[in-house]
C-alpha cells in the first residue's frame, strides 16, 4: 500500500466540501506515513539490538516484522505479546532452552516506549480530526447547515473561517462530551496548521509536517537504541531451588513482587562475588531516582550472612517504569561484577 498526499489547492476556486476532502486525503497520507517510518525504525532497531547481542543469525525477515508489531503493542499484553513471540523466534534460531524470554521481553519493551507513544500520538489525531471532518447527526434538522461546505476559500481569513466553523458545528453535534473537547480543538488547530500549509503553500515538502510534529519521539527512541546493549538473560535457579524472575550470567538474580500500591525487587548475588555489599544499596538508590525518576526508594542493607537485599519502591508506578528500573538494576550488577 502506497499512499500520496492530495493535490495542492487554489484559493478563489477552492469550497469547503473540497477543502474538507483534502484535508481527510492528507490526514490519511500522514498517519499512513507516520506509522509506516515509526514500524520501520523500530524494525531496523530490532535487527541491530538482536544482531549486536550475536543472537540474530537465524531470524528471518518475517521473524523481524512480527516482533516489530508484538513491541509496538500498547496495553498490559504487550509484555505476553512479545515474550510469545521471542519464544517462537527462539525455537527456530536455536537460542537454547534457558533463554529467559520474558526478561528479554521487558528490555525490549522498555527501549521501544517512545516508539509506542508516536503510535498512540497517531492514533490521537486521527481520531479527533476524523470525528471533526465527518458530517454531524443532528436531532433536530434544523441545526444543520451547510455554509462551513458552500464556503469559497480566498484567502487565509476564510481558512480561518472555515476552520472555526468546522469546530463548532462540530462542538454543537454533542458527538463528545464536554470535558473532552480540549483535546479535540487541540488536535485540530495543530492539524489544520500543517494540512493548510502543505495544501496552500507552494514548495512545502510533503513530509515536513511529519517530521515536525513526530521527529521529538525519533531522536529519543534513536537515543535509546543507541546504547542499548541487549543483556541475554537465562532462566537461573537459586540455591533454594527457586527459579528467579530475571537473572543475568554473572549468576545475579532478581525476583519482582508486584504489589496494587507499590513494588519491590528482590536481588541475590551470589556468595563467590567478594565486594562491600553496603555500597550497593546507596549506589542503586543513586540510579533509580535518576531513571526512571522514582523518589521513594528503599533498600534494605544485606545482613551479614546473607548476599539477599529487597529494593522497594513506594511511587505510583507503571509496568514501563518497572520494566526500566529492572534494566537499570541488570545493567549495574553486570558492570559491576
């Protein structure tokens, strides 16, 4: 599927109902475009986290496409959606059994974030301006009146004109409730201002209202995959038998305790490991608080005869945040030991 953006308008021959066309045309191109760069760069970024980490030999194209879908899944299934497929890639690549695809699943999850927010800034826009475009049913008929459609466009006053009046026969519809309608003007008055100056405007490049309005996601998710280091995580049993939520090959094992009103790690560091364990808990304090921002943040000081210690953190959290300070605490023990 390859869409374009419509054809430049004209002002003295253009009316409304043509205007209110085009503008759906370019809605469609730009969404279309949006996603299209947004599932690529996320595509791309797979292949070199999965290459890089010297576990990619044997995924597939396909492989990539359905992984990049699985990450880009908004809501609490997306860490089920992605571990499932790992586990499919896995058993055809020949990962081996004690990969823990799940842990991977939360890192790659957690380096995707801005990835997702594009995908719902999209979504956002195309839902408020396609309710605004579409033609209001009205109860009473004699609401109805056509002038925002019959309106010949002259210059960048009727624009306004029109803009307006499209907005508020859209607000008098009651198609949403009241409180809602912020988010809908909003919507409309940054859409309108880069749909009437491609359309309008000669010499504007069809893109550059993409890039302007979803670039600031981009350039962050290119941060983050730019060092991002894939830790390979299996599956580790602890000397009680238990097996851990997370472990990386230095035998560091944390176990997640997820609770309504806050959530806690529970880290064990192998007792060959020969280091002052009271510097740990002030040094992972130190980095949740910078990432991802946590401000309550307990952790118990070892006891003497124990490698065990419980990281609690008492803020308002979601399952990103969780997936983040996991990776921050992986990444320390690894560097460290």
């Amino acid at each position: 599927m390859d869409l374009r953006p419509p054809p430049k308008l004209i002002f003295g021959v253009t009316r409304g109902a043509r205007l209110s066309q085009a503008m759906l045309e370019y809605l469609n191109w730009e969404c279309f475009e949006a996603e299209s760069r947004n599932r690529e760069g996320v595509r791309t970024a797979l292949r070199q986290i999965i290459f890089e980490s010297g576990h990619g030999g044997e995924v597939s194209e396909r492989d990539l496409d359905r992984l990049t879908e699985a990450t880009l899944t908004i809501g609490s299934f997306a860490i089920d959606r992605i571990t499932r497929r790992l586990e499919s890639i896995g058993s055809t690549a020949g990962w081996g059994e004690t990969a823990d695809y799940r842990a991977i699943a939360h890192q790659l999850h957690s380096v995707t974030g801005q990835a997702r927010k594009l995908k719902n800034s999209v979504a956002q826009r195309r839902k408020c301006v396609k309710a605004i475009l579409s033609k209001p049913e009205f109860t009473n008929k004699n609401q109805i009146d056509g002038t925002w459609e019959l309106l010949v466009i002259k210059d960048a006053g009727s624009i306004a004109e029109w803009t307006r009046y499209a907005f508020k026969t859209f607000e008098k519809s009651g198609q949403v409730k009241e409180r809602f309608l912020t988010t809908y003007e909003y919507e409309w008055d940054a859409f309108t201002k880069d749909a009437i100056r491609y359309l309008f405007v000669p010499g504007i490049p069809d893109d550059e209202a993409i890039k302007s309005r979803y670039d600031k996601y981009i350039d962050i998710f290119v941060k983050e995959i730019s060092k991002t280091n894939l830790k390979w995580v299996t599956e580790f049993v602890t000397d009680s038998g238990k097996r851990a939520d997370f472990a990386i090959s230095n035998g560091v094992a944390i176990d997640l305790k997820k609770r309504p009103d806050h959530f806690s790690f529970i880290v064990t560091i192998p007792k060959n490991f020969e280091t002052n364990f009271r510097e740990i808990p002030l040094a992972l304090m130190d980095l949740l608080e910078q990432k991802p921002g946590f401000k309550y943040v307990d952790i118990s000081q070892p006891l003497a005869d124990t490698h065990q210690m419980t990281v609690e953190i008492r803020d308002a959290y979601t399952m990103e945040e969780i997936a983040v300070a996991q990776s921050e605490i992986l990444q320390y023990f690894e560097k460290r030991f």
